[in-house]
C-alpha cells in the first residue's frame, strides 16, 4: 500500500470530479489516498507519491497549480509523480487542438525535479452557468464546445494503470 496525494486545481469543479474519482480508483487497488485541492496547500513530503491534476484556460493550465509545484518541489524530489490535465480542447475534433492539449501536462511537468511517471490528458465540461462572465465571453469567442465530455472509462484506465506503478 502507497499513501498517494491527489493534489488539484479547479475552477468549475471538473478537475476537481477526475481527481476523485481517480483517488476512487487507487484506494480500491489498496492505496491510501487524500484527494485535496492545492489551494488547501497539502504537503507532499507527507506522501509516497502525488498526482497533480489542473483544469486549462487560455492555452495554460491554471496558475494555482504550478505555484503549488514551485512551492513544493523539493517535497516531489524521489517520488513517483503522474500529472493530468483537463480540458475541452480534447473534444475539438481538430487536430491542432489536439496537438496543443497534449502539451498542457508538460506546463507542471517541467516543474518537477524529475519526469513524471505518467501524464494525459482528459476532457472536461463547460456550463457557462459556472463561469464568470468573462470567461463565458472567451469560451464563445473560441467556441468551446458546451456539455459533459468526461470519458470516466479513461479516468479509470489511467487510475488502474498508475495503480500498478505507485
């Protein structure tokens, strides 16, 4: 049994949901898991090992995140770390948005003082009824695609997968 961090940044709640349901998953291949968000600063020298999961705005992964990294950084040093991005970018359709998607964990990763065992990226889910008004505004000005487009199926894949490498 590892003790794992799900450390996470959010807006809308949707990071939020992955890293639970991820925290679900290890805890049922017998970790033990603390799902907190990073603005709750948990300390991950307290862990064998962390996830660190951030929703994307505005081509970048959300600044609460990488600070926590920054802050953080010698507390990951000789840990297993797996990053995962969210964002809405994966249901585009268009390639090049998918090119970009790919690269939202390597904004945390290059953070780290090693490579992270594993990265991805999942989709998320936009209701403009959470938003403020001016990220409503830039959502439809880049046409972000409203709806839920978590793949849960994936969630537990990559939850299953890390499970073994914990």
């Amino acid at each position: 049994m590892t003790n794992v961090l799900v450390a996470f940044a959010t807006k809308g709640g949707t990071t939020q949901s992955i890293a639970e349901r991820l925290g679900a998953r290890l805890t049922e291949a017998g970790h033990a898991v603390a799902v907190v968000s990073v603005q709750d600063d948990p300390d991950p020298a307290a862990y064998e090992a962390v996830l660190i999961g951030s929703g994307v705005q505005a081509g970048s992964v959300y600044a609460p995140a990488g600070h926590w990294l920054t802050v953080h950084r010698r507390g990951l040093d000789h840990k297993p770390v797996g990053v995962f991005a969210v964002c809405l970018g994966m249901v585009a359709g268009d390639p090049a948005r998918l090119e970009e998607s790919s690269r939202y964990p390597g904004q945390l990763a290059e953070v780290l003082p090693g490579e992270p065992v594993a990265t991805t990226v999942f989709a998320g889910s936009y209701d403009p009824r959470t938003r403020a008004w001016w990220e409503r505004l830039a959502a439809r000005l880049i046409r972000s695609p409203r709806g839920d487009f978590r793949d849960w199926a994936a969630v537990d894949a990559w939850g299953d997968d890390l499970a073994g490498r914990l």
